[in-house]
C-alpha cells in the first residue's frame, strides 16, 4: 500500500474542492450557455471546463503547494512531459459532449498520481449529485444521505459490460457480438469505471483514445474497490506513456475474472490500433 503524502483532511477537502467544482459547472449548464469552441485537437471546450479548471488549479495549489497539477486545460502543447514523480491529476470536465448533449453524464476528475500509479482519485458527478473516492482504506460513494462503501461484484456467467456513449470501438462491438448474452450499460465520462467499482457492471474495455486525466481518477476509485486496470498484455495501466496517451485498456471489477478468454475472438491487428 503506497503512504498517501496527504492526510485525511487534506483527501476530504480534495473531495470537497471537485464537489465545488461541479457546483460551478453546473451554473453553466443551468444557466444553457456554454459558450462551447473547439481547441486544437478539435475536442469541445467550455465556459465551464475553464472555470472548474481555474477553481482547482488555484485550491490545490493553496491545499497542496509543494504538488504540481497536471490537468487537461493546462494549455500544454506536444511534446508532453512525463508526470512529475508525485502530482495531482485532474479533468475539470470529463465528458464535455455529454455535458454538451445535456445528458448529466459528466464528472469532474481527480487524481494523486505517485510514481506514475493513481493512489487516490474522487470523481464527481455534478448533474447525479453523486461523488466517488478511492483511497488505500477503500472506496467510498457520496450522496446527500452520507458516504456508502462500495466493492466490486464477484464474476458471473453473464457479464454486464460498460460502453461509452460516445467512443466505443471495433473491440468493443466486436465483444459484444461474440457474446450476445452480455448485458451492455452505456454511460459516459469517467462514470464508467464508478459503475464497475460499485458493482453494477463487471468489465469496461476501452479501444480508443484516452488521456492519463481521462482515467486516473477513476481508476484510483476502482482500485480501491477491488478492481484493476490492466493493459490488453496484463500489465497494470500506468501514467508512464508517451505525450501523456492511453494504451488500449481493460477495468475489470474481480481479479478473478478471466476477461482475456473474452477477448480472445476479437481481432487486435495494428489497423485497429490505428483506426484510433
């Protein structure tokens, strides 16, 4: 278990800092002007990436001064620098088309990263009122009511698989073919691994392009309910990529799952890899 630089204050006024965010998020999205544009890789930005951006930006660097924040409105251009040895990492509005669509499936994203690994991570889910933690003593669900434990579910002979709504691939349809059985659960943004952590779905593929920021967070709060996060050779997924890019990834709830038998119909040639 990695010893988190952080103490339990500090984690809950962390939890709290992406809860505020989301509030100011969600005075955009009331409000029905996003002034949305496109930025130079043609994904959507928004009045409200920018303000949730500056709100943590600037609290984390009064919470944590002596830790840098790597996050997506940076402004950074290529190359990417590595992730420092310890940062925070951060999506100030991950699903930004889901937020565009007005179909409340967008989040707030926020990791410490050590040595390249999620430690901890909290994703809100402003437009749910729902907030997810994952920390070495476990993972927590927030709501209005108070904090609930969450843990992956144990494997079935029918599994539930979580799609994007957006940026499903050919693996994944692929998948899904191969086993007409399997229950799929469209959501968007980060939700996606909330949805494996707490047991409402068993196995989330991802085969298209994502960043570190899209999925450290989530990625600490299924670690910390039982789950991991593995590339498609087995190897845990990691910070330590080029330009800051995902490989292609597999988030399964129990370990015990045999998710590479699944896989194994599913064609994994270069083209695809490209067609990403």
């Amino acid at each position: 278990m990695t010893p988190l630089p952080i103490d339990p204050a500090v984690q809950t006024a962390v939890t709290e800092l992406a809860e505020a965010a989301g509030r100011a998020i969600m005075a955009v999205y009331d409000a029905g002007d996003a002034q949305a544009r496109s930025k130079a890789d043609a994904s959507p930005l928004t009045l409200a990436d920018e303000r949730a951006h500056a709100l943590i930006a600037a609290q984390l660097a009064t919470l944590t001064p002596n830790i840098p924040v790597v996050s997506e409105e940076d402004g950074a251009v290529a190359p990417r620098p590595p992730l420092p040895a310890t940062c925070w990492v951060v999506d100030p509005l991950d699903g930004t088309k889901e937020f565009l669509k007005r179909t409340g499936e967008f989040t707030v994203n926020i990791a410490l990263v050590i040595d390249d690994r999620p430690v901890f991570g909290v994703v809100h889910a402003p437009a749910l009122a729902t907030t997810w933690v994952g920390a070495p003593r476990g993972a927590v669900r927030r709501t209005a009511t108070g904090e609930t434990p969450i843990a992956v579910r144990a494997p079935r002979s029918s599994l539930a698989v979580v799609a994007s709504r957006d940026h499903a691939g050919p693996m994944v349809s692929q998948l899904l073919a191969a086993h007409p059985t399997f229950e799929t659960v469209s959501v968007g943004s980060s939700l996606k691994f909330c949805r494996v952590a707490e047991g409402a779905a068993d196995l989330y593929l991802r085969d298209g392009p994502t960043m570190v920021w899209d999925t450290a967070a989530g990625q600490a709060v299924l670690e910390a309910a039982g789950g991991c996060v593995l590339q498609l050779d087995g190897a845990p997924l990691s910070g330590a990529v080029p330009e800051l890019r995902n490989p292609f990834f597999v988030a399964i709830g129990s370990p015990a799952l045999p998710w590479q038998s699944f896989l194994l119909p599913v064609p994994t040639s270069p083209a695809v890899h490209h067609e990403a």
